[in-house]
C-alpha cells in the first residue's frame, strides 16, 4: 500500500506524478500486480517519516511470475532488435517527462542530494539513448574457415530471462543499465529492487509498464518482486534463471556467486569498493581537493565508487591535509532537497552505526582524526541518519582501511618515493573497483594505466574516482566480481554467443584434415 506523505519539497506531487497511489502493491509482470502478504515500509532517511509500503512476493507469485515472464521472452525474442530499440527510445523519453518528480523519490526516499538524484535519472535517459543505437549494432564476426567451400561467422542470441537484484544507493540507474541492454538484446527482466528503496522500484515498472503496453506488448517482459534475501534466493536458485546481475556487498556476491554457479548460471557481480585517488607533487591542488571531496562526501559516501583512500606524497602532504580541512569546514549537511545543502543522510541507523565503527577503530589501531566527524541531534536532523563526513591520518594496513564502510569517511595515506611506491598502496586492497592519480606528469600518469600500473576495472587521471559515464564499461577486478554493465560491449553478457559453420559444396571434409571414409 502506498501512502503520500505531504511535506514541503513536493514529495507528495512528485509520488502523484508517478501514479503512487493508494494501491497495494507488491509482485508484478507489467500492468498486472499481485497483493503479496507481509508489507516492507519505507521510511525515508531525510526526516524519519513513512513514505509508503509494499508487500513481499510470495514463493506462489514469484513461480505464477515467472511463467508468464518465460511466455513473454518467446514472444519478445522474435521482435526485431531494431524495434525493441524503439520501445527503448519511447521509454526514455517518458523517463525525461519524468525526470524531476523520479529524482525527488530517490532523493527522498535514498537520501542523496537532489542534483545526484536528478543525475541518477539522466543515468537512465542516457542508458536508453545507447541502448537505441546499440539495437542495429548487435554484431557478430565472419572468419574464414581451413575446410574449403565451408564459411564460418558467430552470432549473438537473447539470452532468457535477466534476473536483476539492485542495492540501496542507486536505486533506479542500475536497473536501468541492465533491463536496457536486456531488453535490446531481447531478453525479458526479473528485478528485486533494495527493500531500503522499493518505492523507486515501483514507481519504474509502472513507467516501464506503461510503455510496453502503449505498444501492445505482452506482460512479463518487465517484472518486478519486493523482499529481502529470501526473495533473491527464489531467482539465484532457479535454473530457468540462465543470468544474475546483482550489486551490493562482496559478502552478498560471493553467496550469489557461489550459488548461480553451482547451477552452472551465469553472474554478473558489481560488489564493493575501497578506492584511492594518488596524489603526486605534480599534482594540480585545486583540482586534487574538488575530486577528493566530492568523491568522499558525495551521496553521503554511500557509492561503491566513493574515495575511501587520499594517498599523498610526503612532500604536499601537509598543503594538502590543510586544503582538505578547510574545504570541509564549509560543508553543509541536511536536507538533500535543499540544494543548498552538500552533503545528505545516511540510508538508517544501520549504516550510522557501522560509521560510529569505523571512527573508533582508526583511532583504535593509531589513527588520528583531523576532522573528527559525528551524528547530527536536533532539529532538521530527527531521522538519526544524520553524520559529519570525517577525516583520518591512518596507515593501508589497518584492517579498518582494508574494509569498505559506506559512509563519509576519508583516510589519508602519506608515501615517499617514486609513483610505483604509491601505486602499491593504492593496489593493496583486496577491492579493485575504481581508482585515480592526479599529477601533470605524463610518465606517471601512464605508469598507472600501465599493466604494471592500477588494477582496478576503472583508472582515472585527474579527476576523482566517482562520476562514471555510461559510454565506458562499469565495474571491477578482485573482490569487485569482475563483472561489466552499462557501456562498450558489456551487452555481450546478455546474450549467448553461437559460432556457425556452413558447407556449400557437396563434399564432407572434416577439420584438421581427419580422415573418415565409408
């Protein structure tokens, strides 16, 4: 059941101009909702209130769901890329309609600032755009076959049905860089959207709902279940499942992991991050502190892609130190639909504790706090989800530095030496999603991109660690999972790929030259 809550910055008409309305809501295959049983309330980190609820998908629904789902991929399959590339586009187009009272839910409803939740729906228009284009580039390769009057290509197939599991921090742009290039490929999508953030999950299969049935397509190519991990087991367990996309801890992708592989299953696994922007004496230091700041700082530092590490040469370190400290002594923090404000909530209490952890465990292991963070009390800041982003003088080998804690925590490493010393520490981790190095020296910019050089999937120079665009390939080595989504051919993953071999001649030569005569 969704309930609008009125409050001064529009939530109430953003959730009316999505179709929010009271209706329960829980399973769905597109226009069709199932009423569920156990309702999941969302409660939003800016100031405590209920925003709504949905209900848990039964085990019933979910096998009712899934038979239509498998039904609506034979059809959907046969529909030519091109064409599926047009209900893309008209989808993109709604999500532009859209796009201010969608950004108002995730802002509200996640916590990050209302720039970033507009920036997380123009993530979506984005995806879409490429989508459409890549819809005529679905492309294979021709070689030449040993065995005469034989021809050889590879072509690429829809894959099925594309279970998707979504985390909290991007509640709606992740999903987005999945279903649109599934969709594309052909295939249908299962979507278990964070139950920290199920209204936005709604509220885009409503809009996606809507468009598929506008072009008289049938239901189940968009399908959405609400719960918690018992619910994601439903999909990682099933073998009409051929591809689990999921984002989240490196706890919960190596369940996933393990489990999608023991069925022989195919994972895609964006999974966490301990990033480090290394900071050289060449290093431009107004550019160095922006990058750092908003990298540490932004969306609350609840992004998989957040700075976590400032590795800095001895030389600047000071200067730099310095910088930083003033810098976030003009931070503002509340409410993130105030635009004046930097800085927004945390998810819960939950992540409030793990950040009380953390800054007790630098100091703990001899770290010492430059700017000693905290939660916000009083008036404007009643959710208790409220902190001051923190920073810490710290060493890579404390084990709270190996760890990723998603929260506005920032520990700076000092290093002495050439670049490689720098590069070492920044390596050093067992995560290995997005990193950078900031320095007007070309010999240590290409170092780090070297193969001796980063081993993270995304490697920056000067500029910070977050802020992916959806043109490139997403995603990271090591504990990251490895796995791609969004750009470049990471569509190749929603497909199985085929190799054919013609033979137009009326004789039957075997490769490698066997003989086999009758």
């Amino acid at each position: 059941m969704i309930s609008a809550v009125a409050t001064s910055f529009g939530i109430e008409e953003a959730l009316q101009a999505l179709e929010l309305e009271n209706t329960n809501y829980g399973t769905s295959t597109g226009q069709n909702w199932f009423p569920g049983v156990q309702e999941i309330e969302s409660f939003s980190p800016v100031d405590g209130k209920l925003i709504g609820k949905v209900s848990t998908t039964t085990k019933e629904e979910y096998d009712q769901l899934m038979t239509i789902a498998t039904q609506a991929f034979k059809e959907w399959r046969m529909v030519p890329a091109p064409q599926r590339g047009e209900v893309v586009r008209q989808f993109g187009d709604e999500l532009r309609r859209l796009k201010e009272p969608l950004g108002k839910l995730v802002s509200y409803e996640m916590g990050k600032s209302y720039q970033e939740g507009l920036g997380e729906v123009q993530e979506m228009i984005d995806i879409c755009d490429f989508a459409v284009g890549l819809s005529r580039q679905l492309h294979g390769l021709t070689m030449h076959s040993e065995r005469p009057g034989h021809r050889m290509y590879e072509q690429y197939h829809p894959l099925g049905v594309v279970g998707i599991i979504s985390a909290f921090n991007f509640p709606v742009a992740v999903w987005s860089w999945n279903t649109a290039l599934a969709w594309i490929c052909g295939d249908v999508c299962i979507w278990k959207p964070s139950e920290k953030a199920p209204l936005c999950g709604v509220a885009c299969q409503k809009i996606a709902a809507r468009i598929f049935a506008k072009n008289d397509l049938p239901e189940g190519i968009s399908c959405l279940i609400n719960g918690d991990y018992k619910v994601g087991e439903f999909m990682t367990t099933d073998k009409r499942i051929p591809l689990i996309s999921a984002t989240g801890s490196t706890r919960m992708g190596k369940i996933v992991g393990k489990t999608v592989g023991e069925r022989l299953g195919k994972s895609l696994l964006e999974l966490g991050g301990n990033n480090a922007i290394i900071v050289t004496p060449d290093a431009d230091i107004k550019m160095t502190v922006i990058g750092a700041v908003f990298g540490a700082v932004g969306t609350a530092g609840q992004r998989c892609t957040s700075t976590r590490r400032l590795i800095i040469h001895e030389s600047i370190y000071d200067q730099v130190k310095e910088a930083l400290v003033s810098a976030y002594g003009q931070l503002r923090i509340g409410n993130p639909l105030d635009e004046n404000n930097h800085v927004g909530p945390l998810i819960d209490r939950e992540a409030v504790a793990a950040y009380e952890n953390a800054l007790a465990r630098v100091v703990a292991e001899g770290g010492k706090l430059i700017v000693p963070g905290g939660v916000l009390e009083g008036e404007g800041y009643e959710s208790g989800c409220y902190v001051k982003p923190a920073i810490a003088e710290a060493d890579n080998s404390f084990q709270i530095v190996q760890h990723e804690t998603f929260a506005p925590v920032l520990y700076l490493l000092k290093y002495n030496g050439d670049v490689e010393n720098a590069i070492e520490v920044q390596n050093g981790v067992a995560q290995g999603l997005s990193s950078a190095i900031m320095t007007n020296n070309l010999r240590e910019a290409e170092r780090f991109l070297s193969f001796a050089g980063s081993d993270c999937g995304i490697a920056n120079v000067n500029i910070g660690t977050s802020g992916a665009e959806i043109g490139g390939a997403f995603g990271g080595e090591k504990d990251t999972g490895g796995g791609r989504e969004s750009g470049s051919d990471a569509w190749k993953i929603y497909m199985r790929r085929q190799t054919n071999t013609i033979n137009y001649t009326t004789n039957l030569p075997l490769a490698q030259g066997i003989k086999f005569d009758l």
